[in-house]
C-alpha cells in the first residue's frame, strides 16, 4: 500500500519487508536514505544529512530504489523461495515463464 504525503509517495514498512529481496543489492546507506524517506517520512534534506550525504546524492538513492520497488508493488508481486521436488519445482518454473511472458505483451 502507498500514501502519498507532500510530494514523496510513501510504502508502508510490510510493502518495505515485501520488497527487501529485490533491493539487498544496493549499497546499505542507499536503502537507509530510501527508509527514511519513503517509510519514516523524513524529508530528504534530513535524511540527506542524517547519512552524511548531499540532497543530491540522497535523491540519486532514493530514485534508484524506487525504479526497482514500484513495478513490484504495483503488480502486488511476491518473492518466494523454497525447496521444492523437481516436479514441483518445473511446474514453479513454468507458471514464472508464463507469468513474465504475459507481462512483457503489455
């Protein structure tokens, strides 16, 4: 779910949790700034200052994050990992295909 607040649309802490797979690549000031924006609230100049970074700098992180996060919140997607048997696990395979094959006609 997102609010929107001031000119920054915020993700709740769950959408947060959702998404960390997708994100826990980024360097972790990146995703400290991106927190504290979009979750916590907090202007970007605060935030900018808090991790000792330019407002330039912050916003550069918190665009990056945010080009990774919104297409999986908006499609409300999930990440699983699992073991599974390798029956089970070709039919996880092949329900993925079809899924992005369907995405990328749109």
């Amino acid at each position: 779910m997102t609010t929107k607040r001031s000119n920054v649309k915020r993700i709740t802490e769950q959408d947060w949790k959702r998404v960390e797979p997708a994100i826990n690549h980024f360097a972790k000031v990146s995703l400290d700034i991106a927190h504290a924006v979009l979750v916590e609230g907090k202007k970007l100049q605060v935030a900018a200052e808090e991790f000792g970074r330019t407002k330039q700098t912050a916003n550069a992180a918190i665009k990056r994050v945010r080009e990774t996060i919104e297409p999986l919140l908006d499609n409300r997607l999930e990440y699983v990992e699992v073991w599974l048997p390798p029956e089970l696990a070709d039919k996880v395979r092949v329900m993925a295909e079809e899924f992005h094959s369907s995405q990328a006609q749109k």
